[in-house]
C-alpha cells in the first residue's frame, strides 16, 4: 500500500481530529501510521471506524484514488511538508486536507473575506471590489463559496489573481449548486480545499466548521457585511482565537446587515474604510510568511516590498535565465520551458516566488512580468 492510500484509508475511518492528528504526527509515514491505527494506536474505536481501517470498501478506495488522478488533485497529512504552515498553528488544524488546484498557494498570504449570504447591493460590491484590490496587490483571497460575499469575494479575486476556497462538502462536490461553474474556475486558476473526503455531500453542520480552516489559513479576516447572527462571526471569532487579525466594514445604524460588523469594531476589529487599510497593516506579517515560503521552496531570500511579500529575482542562472526569458506579454509555460530549458518543477518554483513578489503576475496559466 502507498501513502496515498493509506491516507484515504484513514480518511473514511472518520477517526477523530485529535487521534488523527497524535497519528500522523507520531508516524509521518502514512503507511506507518495506518498500520499503527489498525494494531491499536487510536485507541478504542467504535465497529464503524475499525471496519474502515481494516477492511477498507475498495470501490470507495477506487473512486477516490481516480479523483486524485485527475488534474492538480492532492491528499495533505497534517505531517506534510507541504501542508499550509499557518494553518499548522491553530489547534483545530484538520489531519488531513483534499486539495484541487495549486497547493503552493495555501501558503500564500490571504486574506479572509466573509459575509452574509443575502447581502445588499453594496455589500456585493464592496466584497467584489475589496477582493479584486487584494488580489492586485498579491494576496490570496480566502472564502467558503457561500452565496452572496464569499461568491462575489472569489469572483473579485479572479479579476485579478487568484482564490482559495474552503468548501463543506467533499472537493468534488459543489454547494450551492449554481456556484458549480466557479468552483470549477477556482480549481483551474486557484485552490479548492476541503477536509472532507470525495464524495462527502452538503451536510448542515460541515458548513460550520469549515469557518476555522477560513481562518486558520488567513492572516487576517476581513468582514464585510453580518447581521448579529451570521456565521462570519464564527470566523472572526476563530480568526482572533487563533491570533489573527480581524477587520469590519461599518455601515449604517439602520442596516441590520451592519450590526455584526459594529459589534465587532466595538470589541477591537480594525475599522476598514478602504483595502489599504488592511494591506498596510499586515505587511510586516506577510514578509514573515513569505520568508517561510522561500525556505520551503529552498530559494535565496529576497527582498520584501513594502504593501506585499516580495520576491526579486534571485541571484542564480536559473532565476536570471527565467527573468530573460519572461516580458510584458503573457507566456505559457511550455514556452517558458523551451526558451529557458529548465524543467516545470523548476520553472514552476521559480515562477512561484516571483509571483509572492508580484514580479510576475498570471492571466489563464500564462506568465508576465508586472508593470
């Protein structure tokens, strides 16, 4: 067995967080810890959990293995190196993430932008904009793929760069259903992420939980538009939980969609009145973060930008090379590959760190130096 399907094994094992977690950490090979799970080391599991660990359904096992087949797909262990750092820190970190999309991006700095789901004209607006101005400046922009804020946040964000969205049902199912088409565009052009496994449909109390990945992946969430009962409170409760920094839009007296964001600037949430206002302020944290994602992708340390992490390009052949071979006008990586002769992966690393810098911006998988 591989470590992808031990992983998948564990996942429809339904183990709890916590054990879960103690496992992979214990054992950072997956093989190890799903033999460790089936000899006892979970302790004492109900028939359902050991029936999945010892005699795994294999057309289930199949079907997951085939949806990890198709395009950028991944299973990341809490013990990954790859398993988004900032999310790492939070004590409900999931031990296992299902990720669409690009994986580097989750340790990208983000932004959270949340808010209700029936949000007025405005607010859409806001949340669109907000997103688009973020993305502009290089940041990630984190939501659930809710209605209303979160789809206008993804699609502001699309405009410009690239989204994150943390989803409440398996990462191959899509709730709402009309936003079927976007979580399709994320997976192309960003990151889908889910703690559930393939297959996992909307279910209430998923929707939730998946606030603390929201806000354990974010360095700060931003809230645009909540009434007092809304589930962006959530988030902004376990952003600050977590130590993250936490914004709100006010609005009017009148608004019964402004009172959640009041309450929390009454509490200490920043007052946001434009997205400077949010870059400005967490800056010195991005350049933090953008220091771990150099070290990780193993590349020199570059110098940070004030507003943005900030990556110039670096001091070997191979980032001169590629900064040679990039212009003004969009290149596909394929012909990045044939100007430069360097392999993806090491195109893909380079280009990586260039982008965190906003050296290189993306439009459709193509690559171009920014203005």
């Amino acid at each position: 067995m591989n470590a992808e399907r031990a992983l998948l094994v564990l996942s429809r094992a339904r183990l709890p967080d916590a054990v879960a977690r103690a496992l992979l950490q214990a054992w950072p090979d997956p093989v190890a810890a799903l033999e460790a799970a089936r000899h006892g080391g979970a302790g004492r599991l109900d028939a359902g959990s050991r029936q999945a660990l010892m005699r795994p359904d294999p057309a289930r096992l199949d079907a997951d293995l085939a949806w990890l087949g198709g395009g950028r797909r991944r299973v990341l262990a809490c013990s990954d190196p790859d398993y988004p750092a900032l999310l790492a820190q939070t004590p409900w970190a999931p031990p296992l993430l299902f990720v669409d999309g690009d994986v580097d991006l989750l340790w990208f700095p983000q932004i959270a932008i949340v808010g209700s789901r029936r949000p007025s004209a405005a607010g859409r607006e806001r949340a669109f904009a907000y997103a688009a101005a973020f993305a502009g400046a290089g940041w990630a922009v984190t939501s659930g793929l809710a209605g209303g804020i979160d789809t206008q946040a993804h699609l502001g964000a699309l405009t410009a760069w690239r989204t994150v969205a943390v989803v409440g049902t398996g990462p191959d199912r899509v709730f709402p259903p009309g936003n079927t088409g976007l979580q399709a565009r994320i997976a192309a052009a960003g990151t889908v992420v889910s703690e559930h496994p393939p297959g996992t449909p909307a279910i209430a109390a998923h929707f939730p939980s998946r606030n603390r990945i929201i806000a354990g992946l974010s360095l700060a969430t931003l809230v645009v538009e909540a009434a007092l009962r809304s589930g962006a409170l959530i988030t902004a409760r376990l952003a600050a939980e977590a130590g993250r920094e936490v914004f709100a839009i006010p609005g009017s007296p009148d608004n019964p969609l402004a009172r959640g964001c009041h309450r929390l600037i009454r509490a200490g949430a920043g007052l946001v009145e434009e997205p400077a206002d949010v870059v400005s302020e967490l800056a010195p944290v991005a350049a933090s973060l953008a220091d771990q994602l150099r070290g990780r992708l193993g590349t020199a340390p570059p110098r940070v930008a004030a507003g943005a992490a900030a990556v110039q390009p670096g001091p070997t052949a191979d980032h001169s090379r590629l900064w040679s071979a990039l212009g003004h006008d969009p290149i596909p990586l394929d012909v990045l590959v044939q100007r430069t002769g360097l392999t993806v992966a090491t195109l893909s690393s380079i280009l990586l760190t260039m982008e965190l810098d906003g050296q290189v911006v993306v439009d459709n998988g193509r690559y171009a130096r920014r203005s």
